[in-house]
C-alpha cells in the first residue's frame, strides 16, 4: 500500500543524511515511523508501539515489544539451503 500523497503521510532527509518516513494516524492507530540510516541499519515504529532496530548488513537486531523499555535481540535467520 502506498501512502505518498495522503495528507498524513511524510518523508525527506534529515541533517545526518538518514532517509526518514512517517505515516499518521490515517495509516494505523498511533502512526508509524521508519528511518533507514546511511551505515545499512534502520529503525521501525510501529502502530501498536513495538520497535525494531535492525543493525544491517544481516547483523540481526533489536526488538522491543509493546510496553517494554528494553529490547531483546534476535539474530538474523539462517541461510536456506539450495537443496
């Protein structure tokens, strides 16, 4: 789905050079957010207040359920097999 041209919907660039999306109320309860950063990592913000800090490069990340303070990380998933 895409949001761009909703009112409630904004994205840019901001002073460190790191790409930025916000999606408003109209989007999800709550809104959502997504920076994605120059070094590969990124952050996500989600309506129902969960986070998720992806430390790029297929590092894994850090997740932060709803109501949490502080995240648990999870390592990226295992390459599938060809066979």
């Amino acid at each position: 789905m895409s949001y761009r041209g909703r009112s409630d919907f904004s994205e840019g660039v901001n002073s460190q050079g790191n790409y930025y999306q916000h999606r408003g109320e109209g989007a999800a309860p709550g809104g959502s957010y997504y920076y994605s950063n120059n070094n590969g990592s990124y952050y996500y913000q989600n309506p129902n207040g969960s986070t998720y800090h992806g430390l790029g490069e297929g590092r894994g990340g850090v997740y932060t359920a709803p109501g949490q303070t502080q995240g648990e990380y999870r390592a990226p998933s295992a390459p599938k097999s060809g066979k």
